[in-house]
C-alpha cells in the first residue's frame, strides 16, 4: 500500500513538474517568438502564411447571402432563424511549443465559427459527467429527461379556448426509438433520433437522397450509422441544458473560457425561437454550430486556447479543466465512421482528413472552413479561418515542412 501511495505521488509531482516547463498564455496576452528562434525555417513558413492568404474562400462574405447561395439555403425549412454576420478576410495563427510564431489578417476580430461549436458542446457533455449530473455517456438519455417549457410570449394572445387539447410542454425523447439513444449516440451522430425542433425537422437537414425519401425511410438503430446532423446535434444542446438547469455558455465561461484566459469577446448564441422555461427562468438554448445562424462567435485567438487545451488533454497551468480521459473517448474513433470521434473532433488515424499530417494530429472543423489543427506529436496548434476546405492539407503540409 505504501508502494502505491509512493508511486501516486511520484506521479502528482512529476506531472506538476512537466506543466511548470509548458508555457501558458495569460489573458489578453501570447508571447510570440520568431521563427528562427523556434528552429523553423522562417521562408517556408511565409509560404505557408502567403498561401492561406492567396486561398481565402470565394463564397460571399455576407454570410446571409453564402447561406442562400449555398445548399443549405436550398434545404426544405433552411432559412436562417439566428444570428448571422458579416465575415472578416483569412486570418489565422500558428502555435509552436506554445508561442505564437505566425499570425495573419485579424485573428482579434469575432467570427461565426460553425461546427467548431460542436466541440464546446461535447466538452460540455463531458463536464456533465465529472460534475456526476451524468452516471456515463453510455446512459439512455431519456431518464434524465424533464419536459421542456417552451418560452413563447406570442401565445398570450391565441385563444386558448382552440388550444386546449393541445400539451404545453414537448418531450425530446417519446418514441419508442428515441427512448433508444445514449448520450454517446448524440455525442457521435450516430442517433439518427425522430422529430423536430426549433421549426428544423430531422430529415429536413441536407436530404441528399431527397426529402421524400428521407421522411419514408425507417429509423437506423441508434449507433450503426453516422449522419451529420444539425437538429440532432441541438437536441443534444438542449438536453444538456436541461441536465444543467442553466444556460450551457455560462458553464463554459466558468469551467473553461475563464480558466484558459480566453478574451471577453466570445458569444455563444441560439435561435430567436429557442427559448425555454428551467427554474422560472427564460433560458436560451445554443446552437451547435451556424447552420441556420446563431452559435459561436468568436476570435481565433480564442480558437487558439481551445485547441491548445486540447493539445495538452484538457490541463491548464497544471489544472485538469476537461477531464484527460475525455478528451481521449473524444478522439476515439466512431464505430460506424473512423474519421470522427465525439463531436466535433475529426480524426486522423487513417490518414484521409489531411495525409501529410501525423496519424495522431485531429481538428475542429466548422464550414468556412474554420480549422483548429492540433498536433502533439509536432507540438503545434494552427487556426486557419475561410479557406476552402480543400486547401487544409496543404496548409497543413506547408507549415510541418517549416519545422524540418
């Protein structure tokens, strides 16, 4: 026993020991450090920085326009009932052993971020659980399931009389196949859950088979297949908040955005319908991501902590913010696609998301493309933002020949 406690102990202090070394930001603050001083070949890393620059996206950066322009402007239901904004030029950053040795365009300036939102989300989950609000991820959801009260001031002037059959609350999780879905189903889109909501229908969602073929088809037994799905992945927001009882950004403000000294201008925003009643209190639920507007909005010098958080297994200055053995179901593979893990974590085990990067390197990916690359084996995180998404490989190619 005594053996044990020794070794515990070894242990405690070795990892403080190695987290001393590790150098972290303060708020409002990065050191940077030149290349050259960082052993990279500084003329390669000015083509990797030319050419993120050279191959800024060409969609409209009226992102209400890019919206319509595009296909989810195209989908039944896919008008925009969130918040959308005016998109800045290229901009990004390069972290090496922890410095900033690379930035261009704005990375000050508050962007949409899309799916990138789907990993704080997924963090949440995973706060969920250590906070014991959550037994595992391998639980039903329904269990844990309140109905929801949605807040909806324009029903004070319906006649109730022609209401009254009608419930006030809805239930997330009814059907029998519903009834079915584990918080990891949610978590790694593979729940095909049953319905609608905020006015978004399931099959609704990019139909590529064709809206009528999608509302007859039968329900995919949760977990054996991956859909990317945008109304599931807000029936997992709002059942988190509903485990929470309180707005998921101020769960990410206290456990994590505080703590990593992440600037004060980040927003994390729903839809104008997606309001509900917890506790006699008017809550919003939050988007995971800007499919049809609202989500994250932030800088990417805030995409930089989150990815360097990432990089170091959740730790911060030596406190474990996201749990590490969270962050490694995040990045296990999904069974029925081995190209992703938790949401939003896209994997590079089989070498297909970006080949010229390590097996072990993973990012945060929003449309844009937003990118949050991070690399332990290199020591290196990049935030790339509105490039197209073909052009990440090459990116990333460009700045690993840098550090040869």
């Amino acid at each position: 026993m005594k053996k044990l406690v020794s070794s515990l102990l070894l242990c405690v202090i070795f990892s403080s020991v190695v987290n001393a070394q590790i150098y972290f930001p303060e708020k409002n603050k990065w050191e940077t450090k030149s290349p050259e001083s960082m052993g990279i070949d500084a003329g390669k890393i000015k083509v990797a920085i030319d050419f993120a620059i050279a191959h800024e996206s060409q969609e409209d950066p009226n992102l209400k326009i890019a919206h319509y322009e595009g296909g989810f402007g195209r989908e039944p239901f896919g008008y925009p009932i969130g918040p959308m904004k005016t998109r800045g030029s290229a901009a990004g950053l390069i972290i090496h052993k922890g410095y900033v040795v690379a930035q261009w365009g704005d990375p000050s300036r508050v962007d949409l971020t899309f799916s990138v939102a789907k990993s704080f989300l997924s963090t949440t989950a995973g706060l969920a659980i250590e906070a014991g609000l959550i037994n595992s991820e391998n639980d039903l959801v329904y269990p844990y399931m309140a109905p929801i009260y949605p807040y909806e001031p324009n029903k004070l002037s319906i006649n109730k009389a022609d209401h009254f059959e009608q419930d006030d609350t809805f239930e997330l999780f009814a059907t029998e196949h519903n009834r079915t879905i584990t918080w990891d189903h949610l978590l790694r889109q593979t729940s095909d859950w049953e319905g609608s909501l905020w006015g978004k229908p399931d099959w609704a969602d990019r139909p590529r088979e064709g809206a009528k073929e999608k509302r007859a088809r039968l329900q995919n037994t949760p977990g054996s297949v991956y859909e990317y799905n945008d109304t599931r992945v807000n029936v997992l927001a709002l059942a988190l908040m509903n485990v929470w009882r309180k707005p998921l950004p101020e769960v990410i403000k206290e456990k994590m955005m505080d703590p990593i000294g992440a600037s004060d201008t980040w927003r994390w925003t729903g839809y104008e319908n997606s309001f509900v009643i917890i506790d006699g209190q008017i809550m919003q639920s939050v988007s995971g991501g800007s499919h049809w507007g609202g989500g994250m909005m932030l800088s990417a010098w805030d995409q930089a902590r989150f990815g360097y958080l990432t990089l170091n297994d959740g730790n911060w200055k030596g406190q474990q913010l996201i749990p590490a053995s969270w962050i490694e179901k995040s990045k296990t593979p999904t069974p029925a696609n081995p190209g992703y893990g938790f949401m939003n974590y896209f994997l590079n085990y089989d070498q297909k998301d970006i080949p010229a990067a390590p097996k072990t390197a993973f990012t945060h990916i929003g449309a844009g493309t937003n990118m949050i690359y991070v690399d332990e084996e290199n020591d290196l995180v990049i935030v790339a933002r509105w490039i197209p998404a073909g052009d990440k490989n090459e990116l990333v190619r460009l700045v690993l020949e840098s550090l040869k």
